[in-house]
C-alpha cells in the first residue's frame, strides 16, 4: 500500500487468534511493516484508494488477534468456494519436532531473484517452491511482518484470483495450537486447550485483511554450497480474504514475512540450522534484485552499520532515531525512529519531518521551471514544458535527503532523487515520500522501497545490526572478493549451485 491513496502491503496489523466465520479477516498483500501485535502495512500501485491511484501496496497496521477457534474443512475434490467448515485432527507433529532433510544441518545461504518494481507495480516478489512435489508461488518480499501467508483452497471462502492455483492442503499438515510457533504467533497467549489448530487473523489499515490457519508443508530450498535443503516450515494457509477490490487479480499468491518473530520463515530457517539469521534484498531501480538468506553475500568491507533498536514491544528492523539533512542543511526536526519495510511501496514521514522536508523542496524549486500539477498517482507532483521520460530529466532540479543515524558510527542513508521520485505515466515528476500521520503512523518514519533502491541492505540478526550499501541489483555480489566487489558474469556462481545466468535452480 503505499500512498496516501496508495498504501503497499506493509503487512498491517497482525492479528493472531481464532475469530469467527461471521467475522472474517481480509488479506491485502502490500506493505508491510510488523509489529508485534500491531504491524504497518501500506498500499501498492494497484488500488485506488482516497480516489488516487494505487500501485499494490500502501501503509497499513496489521493486527494478530487472539480469539476462539476457527473451524475449517480442508477441500477434496472441488475448489469453489464454501462457507461451512468443521475441525477435524488428530493434530500433526509439532512443527518444532519436525526434522530438516539430512544434510543440510550446516549453515549455507540461499539467493532468490527478486521480480517487481516501484513503478508502475508497486512491488517486490520472488518465487518459492513448497509442497511434495514442490510447486511455485509468487510471495511478496515483506520485511516488515513475521507470518508468511498463502492463499489457500481449504476450501477458500474469498479468495484473489493469482498468477498460480491456490494452495491445497492437506489436513495432516495442520499445526496444533500448543505449538510453539503457534504459541508464539499468539504472544505467548496459549489458545483453548481443547483445540486443533492454530488459526490467525491479519487485519490491514486499508480494511484488507486475511483469516486462516497454520500449516506446516516442505520449502525446496537451492543453497549457495550447491545442496538442496527441504526443511518443513509453518506458513498460514489464509482461505478468507477480502480486498478493496476483490474482482482485481492479485500480483502474488501471498506474503513472504521476514521479521524478526520466531513464526517467521527466516527464524525458521535458522532455528533448523539451513541459514544463519541474516536477511538481505537488493531493489534495482529498474525493477528486479535479489533476495538472499544468510550471510554469505554479505561484503565484508564498504558497509555502513547501525545497531538494531526497538521500539516499544513492536517487531521490526528500525536502526534506530536519525536526524534528517537536505543537501547537507539540518532540517530542525526532532530525532524521530525510522523502520525499514519492503513491505512498503513508498516511504512516509511523519507530520514535522515530512512538512519540513515538503518546504524545503519547494522552497528550492519556487525558482525552477517546474509547475505544481495535480496527478492521480501520487499527492505532490510537478510538470515541466513538456512530459518528463525519467528521473534523469528532472533530478537536477532536486537534492540528497540525508538519514543520519545517531546510534551508528557516521551511519548516513543518503537518498538521491531516483530514491524519492517517480515519474508517472502521465509525464509527471511526483514524490514518493508521503505523509504517514495521514494513514496512522503518527510520528513514525517509514523507508519503503523507493528509498532503498539501488542498496544492498543486510538485517543480520545473529549480530543484531543492519547495513546498507549502493550497489548495482542486477548483479550479484563477489562474495569472495574482499572489498565486496561484484560478478559481470554471472555464470561465475556455477560452483555455488547457481545457474549460469547467476539464479539458482528451481529443478527442485
């Protein structure tokens, strides 16, 4: 969700529990920012919301509630949608007693190429391949939220049509609501001790919102030592969800939730010992990038580092307060905390920072020959004498907004042009910083993905700190090189168990 109309799929409000039928959840993948019990979550490029046109993603709070069970029936024979459902066990194993595939018990790393761009899109996705025989899926790259989350034919009661059928599960695969996973996803709040299943609830500011169950299935994992891990990892198996519009084909099966929780499938993943618990993604300003689990892309030199900091009890990657800087001026606003969020289209300011930040721009171009123009995409827009083609036409006129974080050691996030401009379709020149107290953030600030295109960002959870550093996306790192230099040829990771074009197998 991400815009004051378009918020991308932050994945808003978690909320976990077991509501009822009557009361159904909807789904919205598209920005997503989790808190712990709460989680942002902002629109995309493909809604409209507010009257404006959204891309697929915006800034939406998401929710986990605790509530009583949800009674489902998992689908045989036919896919259309029904509305009764019933329990049924007995409970599978726990997932935390589930083994990883011999072999894979020491730590690797794994790479996925990222699919997607800002604009028009709205997103960032990679494909992953779960089930026995593994299938693909479309999963939207969401760093702000914990639960991962297919749509689900269980049978489905409101569903998106996706780029793939939805997920058909199998009743065996059901996780029992006295697993620690499921435990964990509910804040440690134990559900009935009589029930069967754990049921969730994710609930998005943009009034999307996704209802289901947790399911434990295998992940066909190509890693950089050129094994094929199989761990068994728990994902929600959402069969209710509503969408602003729920006549419009969704971009993705579901949301691919990489928080700090432990139901999150990086936790995951570590906890089996496949990876260690590090994260990181690289957005190409002209769409695609990667995505990579453990720490064996990681540069060992250039990196600019900041130790993680929490807000609150909320459950996300913040690097803490910072002071913001136009073209090197202090802009006099009071340090504020910053989160990082793939799960958002855009990045959003909060009231102070973003009107001192919207004066200071306009104060620059009050000379310029760029005219306020109104623009259906986005709030803040200029035309020129005639349609602008790309950022590269007007970036002379803009300058470097600067994040100096306080905690890090000369810890600077400087955003170019191309890292708060789009040009739309119709030949305008808008930002794409919003204003966040409009949708609920209050003072937060918010770096979505236009603010980190073009940047390697690392979340290392093992050392507790993120890093960033510029980097060229269509390319992945040398991670042998020292001074984290990058491959021309891709082909180069053939003995790291990539393909020659430098992406791993999927011939799983």
């Amino acid at each position: 969700m991400g815009n004051q109309g378009t918020i991308s799929p932050m994945q808003g409000e978690e909320v976990v529990g077991s509501p009822s039928p009557a009361s159904p959840i909807v789904d919205n993948p598209s920005l997503s920012f989790v808190f712990h019990l709460q989680t942002l979550f902002v629109p995309r490029f493909d809604r409209t919301m507010g009257g404006r046109e959204i891309s697929r993603r915006g800034l939406l709070f998401a929710v986990l509630l605790v509530s009583a069970a949800i009674p489902m029936a998992f689908a045989t024979t036919s896919s259309s949608p029904k509305k009764e459902s019933k329990s049924w066990g007995p409970p599978p194993q726990l997932v935390s007693e589930l083994p990883v595939d011999a072999g894979v018990r020491v730590t690797s790393s794994a790479v996925f190429r990222i699919y997607g761009n800002v604009y028009p899109l709205g997103l960032y996705y990679v494909e992953m391949h779960i089930g026995k025989p593994p299938k693909p899926y479309f999963l939207d790259v969401d760093t702000g939220s914990d639960l991962t989350w297919l749509q689900c034919d269980a049978p489905c009661v409101r569903c998106s049509k996706g780029p793939h059928p939805w997920y058909r599960p199998n009743k065996k695969k059901l996780v029992n609501c006295k697993d620690p996973l499921c435990v964990a996803l509910h804040s440690g709040v134990v559900q009935d001790q009589n029930c069967e299943q754990c049921d969730y609830e994710i609930q998005y500011e943009d009034r999307g919102s996704s209802l289901g169950v947790l399911i434990a299935d295998s992940f066909a994992v190509r890693l950089t030592n050129s094994t094929v891990a199989r761990p068994t990892l728990a994902f929600g198996c959402g069969y209710d969800q509503q969408v602003p519009n729920q006549d419009a084909s969704a971009s993705t099966d579901g949301i691919l939730g990489l928080g700090t929780g432990k139901v999150s499938i990086l936790s995951q993943l570590s906890d089996q010992g496949v990876t260690k618990n590090v994260v990181g993604h690289c957005l190409g300003g002209k769409g695609g990038g990667y995505l990579f689990f453990g720490d064996d892309l990681v540069p060992t030199s250039r990196m600019t580092w900041s130790p993680m900091s929490r807000i609150g009890s909320k459950n996300y990657y913040s690097p803490g307060p910072a002071n913001l800087y136009w073209d090197n001026q202090y802009l006099g606003v009071k340090q504020t905390e910053v989160v990082l969020d793939t799960g958002s289209t855009f990045t959003y300011f909060g009231h102070q920072s973003y009107q001192a930040f919207l004066s200071a721009v306009k104060s620059d171009l009050s000379e310029k020959p760029l005219k306020e123009e109104a623009d259906p995409s986005l709030p803040v827009c200029w035309k020129g004498q005639k349609p602008f083609k790309s950022v590269s036409d007007v970036k002379k006129y803009f300058k470097t907004l600067t994040f100096n974080f306080v905690n890090g050691k000369r810890a600077l996030l400087e955003m170019l042009p191309q890292n708060y401009l789009i040009i739309t379709k119709y030949g305008n020149a808008c930002l794409g910083i919003l204003n966040g107290t409009e949708v609920g953030l209050g003072n937060l600030n918010v770096i979505g993905d236009i603010s980190l295109l073009d940047h390697m960002v690392v979340y290392d959870n093992e050392k507790q700190h993120i890093g960033w550093v510029r980097a060229a996306c269509d390319r992945l790192p040398n991670v042998d090189s020292e001074d984290g230099g990058l491959y021309n040829d891709l082909s180069q990771y053939g003995s790291r168990g990539f393909l020659s074009k430098g992406w791993p197998s999927y011939d799983l």
